[in-house]
C-alpha cells in the first residue's frame, strides 16, 4: 500500500542511472559508526564528534574526509552501542528489501547532500548523524507499522508506536528549537517528505470521508 504513493520519477531515475546505487548500504553505515566508537573507546582523550565532524572550515582547508566522516560519529556509548548497531543494520537492511539499493542510497544520500549544503552555507559544524538516521528509522515504521522489535533487548514494541514516539519528539524540538534548527529539520527529512507524503495525505483523507460518513449516518 505504501510503495504505490512513492513518486514513480524514482523508477525513472533508476533506470536513467542504474549504477546509483551502493548494495548491502547498511553494512557501511556500522563499520562507520564502529570506526568511530572504536576511536572513542581506544582515543578518550581526543574529542571524536570535533575531529570527524561536518565542518565547512576544515573542509576548505584541506580535511575533505570529514564530508562524510560525520556520519562515523557514535550513536551511543558503551553497552548500548551494541544495539544501536544492529538497530541500524536493520533498518538498512529492511528498506533495502522494501525499496532496492537504489531508492535507499538515494534516500540517504538526499538527506547527506542536504546537510552538506546546509553546513556550508549557513557556516555551521554538523557533529551528529542523529537526524539522518531518525529520516530513516520513520521510513522503516511506516513501512513496517506492525513489525516487532526487542526496545532495550527486553520490551516487544512495535514499530509504528516508535515511530509515533519519534515523530513527537521531532516536533518538540522543531518547535522549541532556533529557526536555524528548524530549517535543518526541514532540509534533512525532505527525502521523508519526497517518499512518504502522498501516503500521509491519502491517509488523513481517507480519515476525513470516514469521519464525514459517520457524522451523516448519525444525522
């Protein structure tokens, strides 16, 4: 049901550019964030988030690595990074399966070209992955709204009630974030909003003809 509302111009650019696209994608986002909490661990002293961050400054002067080396920057710490690890994995994993590896690397690589963009023209140092993976973890929940996941290892929660939870979490800090930040927001989920809001609009007017419908039965 989902798959029908995202644009068919991405089948057409699939076609047009087959070889856009990196297989088993996921695989490359743990190593990554395994780099860069290995760092951390072996390297407490060296502020990690600063050296592989998404900084126009350094970039321009030569550290071109960090254009996407801020993608290595932790999730977690300790213990926990171990399921956020899998976490992310499956997340890759299961859009992958759903979409192919073209839609998922062009789904990632919107959000990381934006924020790119984003950091150079505004100045600005991007030191987390935290937004481009929340673009991703909403997309698996809408997706996979029934499908079940261990929260913690230990609570069976589904993915649908997660992604309600993020969803308000991202509200909040849009609204009592800087203007700055929301347009971050807003720049980052925009391959959110390409893949997945012809199915948000088909929902609330399939919502509102139900609501219309037993508002005239009760009359």
């Amino acid at each position: 049901m989902v798959e029908q509302f995202i644009p068919k111009w991405l089948d057409a650019l699939e076609r047009r550019f087959p070889w856009f696209q990196i297989p088993n994608l996921g695989l490359y986002i743990v190593v990554l964030q395994s780099f860069g909490f290995l760092l951390t661990v072996i390297r407490p002293e060296l502020n990690i988030a600063q050296r592989l961050s998404l900084d126009p400054i350094m970039i321009l002067q030569g550290e071109w690595w960090r254009l996407f080396t801020f993608l290595a920057i932790p999730l977690s710490s300790g213990f926990w990074m171990i399921f956020v690890l899998w976490f992310i994995y499956f997340i890759f994993s299961a859009l992958e399966a759903h979409w192919g590896a073209f839609k998922l690397t062009f789904y990632l690589f919107l959000s990381v070209l934006l924020t790119i963009l984003f950091a150079f023209v505004f100045s600005v140092s991007v030191n987390t992955f935290t937004e481009i993976e929340s673009t991703l973890f909403l997309a698996a929940a809408v997706m996979m709204p029934e499908y079940e996941i261990l929260l913690f290892m230990i609570l069976p929660v589904k993915l649908k009630w997660m992604g309600w939870l993020s969803a308000a979490f991202l509200l909040f800090q849009f609204f009592s974030g800087g203007w700055l930040y929301r347009f971050y927001l807003l720049l980052v989920f925009a391959n959110y909003f390409i893949f997945f809001s012809g199915h948000h609009i088909f929902w609330i007017k399939q919502r509102y003809r139900s609501y219309q419908f037993r508002k005239q039965w009760k009359k």
